[in-house]
C-alpha cells in the first residue's frame, strides 16, 4: 500500500476524518493548524494512508531537499502502525525530495526504545507537550469537581468568593491584544512565545471555525487572568493561558481553568488535555524550569502522561546529515531575519 493525496471532498470534511483516526484525533492536525502554518513558511499537504488521515507540512530548503513534519501525527496507537505508515509515505516523499519525516505521534514514551532501534533520530519537540497532564472529563461536573485534587476545589471556591468572575469573550483585537500583554508577562523568564500576530491570527482562525474558545476572569471589572482553549472531537486542549502579576488574586486562574474545563464539556469532550508539563519523574522537582506550570495543572489532576516526543525518520542520509549538522542552524537564522519568528 501507498501514500495518497488526499480528495477535494476529503479536505473538506478534513477534521472529521483526523477524529476518525486511531487516537482519535489531535487539534494539532487540524485543517486550520495546517494553514495557520502557512505563516511560518510550510506548504500543507494533505495525505491518506488507508484509512489514516495524515496532515503534512513541507518545508522547502534550497540545497539540501524538503522537510516533512507531521503535527501530533500520524495519528496510530502502536508503534508497528507508525512504521507501517512511514513506509507508506515514502514513496509519496522520495517523489516530492524529501530527505526527512519528522513525526510527532501522541504514542506513549514506552515506544522510544523500539522507535530508536528502527533507526529513528530523536529531536527536540516542536509542539510543546512531550509530556502533559490530561483530565477525564467524561463523568457529570458535579462529580468531576468532587474528585479534584483538594487544592483545586479550594483555589476554585476561594476565588468564587473572593468575587472573581469568568466570561467567555469574542477573540476581538482588542480582546486578543489584552490576552498577548498578559501572556508576555506570564512567559517572562519561564518559556518563549511567538509574536503578537501568530497568536492573534491563531486564536481568531480557530474560534471562527468554532474549535476555540477565549476566557478572561475580571476582578472589579479588570481582566486578571486569561485563557484560550481548544475542542476537537472527544478531546479539549488548554493552549495558553496567562495571568497579571500585578494584580494576582489567589485562584483566579484555577477558576478560570474550570470554565475552561465546563465549556469543553459542553462541547462533547471527554478527555481534557492541559498542554504541557514537567515529565512524570520530574514533575515533583521544584527546579525543574517548569516546576511552577506543573504545579498550578496538577491542582486538577495528577495524570502525568510522556509521549514519545519529536522524531526524524531518515529518507535521504547525506542530506540528513548536511541538515542536521549545517543546514537547520543556516536556516533558523535566515528565516528569523524573514519571519521574526520561530523556525517551527
């Protein structure tokens, strides 16, 4: 079996066929992440592997070859599945120049011997959950909340009343741009962010296509926290969230997170997945440079789950090799002078 392009009426109906994946899909392979991508310099393309739904983005790099990155994909469950997509891919990409396929599976990180024993180069992650914490939220919410860790209920009630207050809000300008002020203040010394357009087009894109959602929590009628999430199917995504250092009110954020959590329910998820965490044999180390994120999440659930991560599986070995060695440093630096933006 091969590799295909993908039909018109397959795009179209792009989403419902990433859900219908084994893993049941991932926001990240999303149609609009796709062209939300388009901004950084990746072609998207759409594959069929069997059944498997495959989003690609291509990277064209003059002198070596293309690049093939596969968001949160192929969406499989078992490693043999993976390599059983790969090998279907090939054919597809050796036509295209492709030296590389840089997968980002949502496999457990049990699989990473077996992967590194295929040949498999392990690089660093591009979407920032190699490791997370996820929340089922398939039970009513009464019964949710009950089963909260005590230090989330107390934050949640606490801020209840202390007369904190949550909306969901239009991903207006304005809105946007009060959000990014309050992201840049969070991000400060504990993570790198992009540039104020990537996440306004970002967070605008997905809530027109009804996939997400903006919050704020206001204390006194001023915005104190802020918070952007994501639904896909049966699983929700906590992209951003932020909070003013100026005025912090205690539990102002969990409260906002339970919105969070109430409007994904809503939406039929079932799994809320928080984005991010220190992994599971760190995740009690308070100088982990994340220690602080994991800390808030596992105020709501202490399931800490390790993916595999990012891996490369090698086409073309000697331009692999000139990427991997110059040609990635080369162009890092040219498309930050062109983008002012992360590479990836």
């Amino acid at each position: 079996m091969t590799a295909r392009y993908a039909t018109p009426d397959e795009i179209a109906n792009w989403n419902d066929l990433i859900v219908s994946n084994p893993d049941g899909g991932n926001i990240f392979s999303s149609y609009e992440y796709a062209y939300q991508k388009v901004s950084g310099g990746y072609k998207p393309h759409f594959v069929m592997s069997g059944k498997i739904a495959i989003t690609v983005l291509e990277k064209n790099l003059p002198g070596v070859g293309r690049l093939w990155y596969l968001p949160k994909g192929p969406g499989v469950t078992t490693s043999k599945d993976l390599f059983d997509v790969l090998s279907h891919l090939r054919p597809l990409a050796d036509k295209r120049g492709v030296f590389a396929i840089r997968v980002e599976s949502e496999l457990t990180a049990s699989n990473g011997p077996t992967i590194s024993r295929h040949g498999m180069r392990k690089v660093a992650p591009i979407i920032p959950n190699p490791s997370t914490i996820t929340l089922d939220i398939s039970a009513p919410l009464e019964n949710i909340l009950a089963a909260l860790p005590q230090k989330g209920r107390y934050a949640i009630k606490r801020a209840e009343r202390d007369a904190v207050t949550v909306q969901q809000v239009k991903a207006s300008d304005e809105n946007c741009e009060t959000m990014f002020v309050l992201y840049q203040q969070t991000a400060e010394g504990q993570f790198g962010i992009r540039s104020y357009e990537y996440y306004r087009t970002f967070w605008q894109r997905f809530a027109a296509a009804g996939l997400g959602q903006l919050f704020f929590a206001y204390v006194d009628g001023k915005v104190v926290a802020g918070a952007y999430a994501m639904v896909l199917g049966a699983k929700s995504s906590y992209k951003d969230g932020a909070s003013s250092r100026i005025r912090a009110v205690y539990g102002a954020s969990h409260l906002l997170q339970w919105h969070v959590i109430s409007w994904a329910k809503s939406k039929g998820a079932l799994l809320h997945d928080f984005v991010g965490s220190p992994p599971s044999d760190e995740i009690d180390n308070s100088s982990h440079k994340h220690y602080g994120i994991g800390l808030f999440k596992t105020a709501f659930s202490k399931h800490v789950v390790d993916y595999i991560g990012c891996y490369d599986y090698i086409i073309q070995p000697t331009k692999y090799k000139i990427w991997i060695h110059i040609g990635e440093r080369v162009a890092r630096r040219i498309h930050l002078y062109q983008y002012r933006d992360s590479y990836y």
